[in-house]
C-alpha cells in the first residue's frame, strides 16, 4: 500500500522540453510529501512531511519565453547558473531520485502528462489530479490548481516558492 504521494509542480519554458537547454526547459521543480498518518496517532489521514518539501529554480542560460513568463513569473535572473539562486538539473533530480520509494511512494502532478515530458528520469507511479478534479468537481468553471482554489475557497497563505501549487492540490498551505 502506498503511505506517501510526493506531490509536485514544475514550471518550464514552453510547452516542450528542451535537450539544448542546460534545464532541459525545466525552470522550476516544487515537491511536497504527503504522508499517510499513523492511525494510533491521528484521525487526520494524511500530513504534510515538512522538513521534506522542497522548490528548486534550475539553471537555465537560454533566453526564457515571454508566454512562459506570464504564466510563472521567474525572471532571467533568478536561474542564470552564474546566480546563485539556482541549482544544476542534475543535482536536484538527484535529491527528488534518491527519496523514491518504490511500492511506498507515488507522485502527484496537476496535469501529470505535461509535467512528466520534462521528468522522465522518475519511475513510480503517478496520479493526475487534474483528471481526479475534473471527476470529483465536474461543475468547476475550470479545473486548473488556482481556479479549483478559489471556487473551493482554499486559504490563501503566503507564497512559500515560486510555485505555490504543490500546496493547492494538498489543499493546504505552510503555516
């Protein structure tokens, strides 16, 4: 039985991965693990693993799409390798590789075909929320991750990474 969902946002630039760029396109990874909670502990079901939710910008050192940029906001700046605020793709994808757990760990995307163009190297199963909202809400306006928030009237709460919805599709926030 699985006891953990890593639930992950990317934000890239463009709708394809690039093999030329150093990110492969993938400007942005966010993950959250979601725990299913000891039942002699709890009544809550699933908690959030919080010294284990992580937002990584990635190097990126190819001009960034302008279509892209409306959509998430990063600026060139923030993944120029020679920055400091960013990581290599290979270094990160290490750190998400390594904490899989094959039989005991699935992964959760917003739209898992999209995400999963830009992450090959991940080999458990996946969930698509996405296609979970559109079965569970069929009369939401729209069913992306801030849509599904505001008509659920999930809290708002501050912005923890760039990318706030790994946070949304747990329906929660950090404190």
């Amino acid at each position: 039985m699985t006891s953990t969902i890593v639930v992950v946002d990317t934000e890239t630039n463009g709708l394809e991965p690039d093999p030329s760029a150093d990110s492969g396109g993938l400007l942005e990874i966010a993950w959250v693990p979601v725990a299913l909670a000891d039942a002699a502990e709890t009544s809550e079901g699933w908690t959030v693993v919080a010294d284990a939710a992580q937002a990584c910008l990635l190097h990126h050192s190819q001009p960034l799409d302008p279509a892209a940029r409306a959509i998430h906001h990063i600026r060139p700046e923030q993944v120029d390798p020679d920055s400091g605020n960013c990581l290599a793709r290979d270094v990160v994808m290490h750190d998400l590789l390594c904490a899989e757990e094959p039989g005991d760990m699935m992964y959760a995307f917003h739209n898992a075909p999209f995400d999963m163009k830009f992450l090959p190297e991940l080999g458990l199963p996946v969930i698509d929320t996405l296609q979970c909202a559109k079965h569970i809400w069929p009369d939401a306006p729209k069913h992306s991750n801030q849509v599904l928030r505001y008509w659920l009237g999930v809290a708002q709460f501050a912005r923890w990474s760039e990318t706030p919805e790994v946070w949304v599709c747990y329906g929660d926030g950090p404190d």
